[in-house]
C-alpha cells in the first residue's frame, strides 16, 4: 500500500498533509510536492456537500420562545 493511501487511515501520516503543514513537511523532506499531489488526487471530491454564497433568509415571524411581543429594553426595569 502506498505512503498517500495510508494517510486516510493512519491519523500519524495525515498529519504529514495537512494543508496547514504539508508545505513545511515538504520543505523538511518529509513527504515529497508528488507525494501530496497524489494524495490529493485520492481524496473524494465534496463539492456537491458544499454551501456556496448564502441564501438570505428572511425572519419575519418572531420566534416561538420570544412569542409576540417585543422584547424589553433594560431601561423599562428602571424604577422611577
């Protein structure tokens, strides 16, 4: 089994990936620019999973817990 195949399972060969780190890794010899590059071509493209700008949404009923009325200002509590 190759090193970029262990690395999905083997938490210790991950960490060597990690897009935080790998250029670092890289640097120090660790892993080589191919050896990320073909473990990145074995990683499951999600894009399908993915939220792209954001739909607005539109909060014109209040909340149920909040009820119908508007909440109170900490001034209303004030005596006097």
């Amino acid at each position: 089994m190759s090193r970029d195949a262990d690395a999905k399972t083997d938490p210790k060969l991950s960490r060597l990936f990690d897009k935080r780190t790998v250029e670092r890794n890289i640097k120090k010899g660790l892993i080589t620019r191919k050896d990320y590059e073909k473990y990145l071509k074995t990683l499951d493209d999600s894009a399908d999973k993915g939220v792209y700008g954001g739909a607005e949404v539109k909060d014109d009923e209040p909340d149920e817990a909040a009820g119908a009325e508007t909440p109170e200002s900490p001034a209303d509590n004030l005596p006097g």
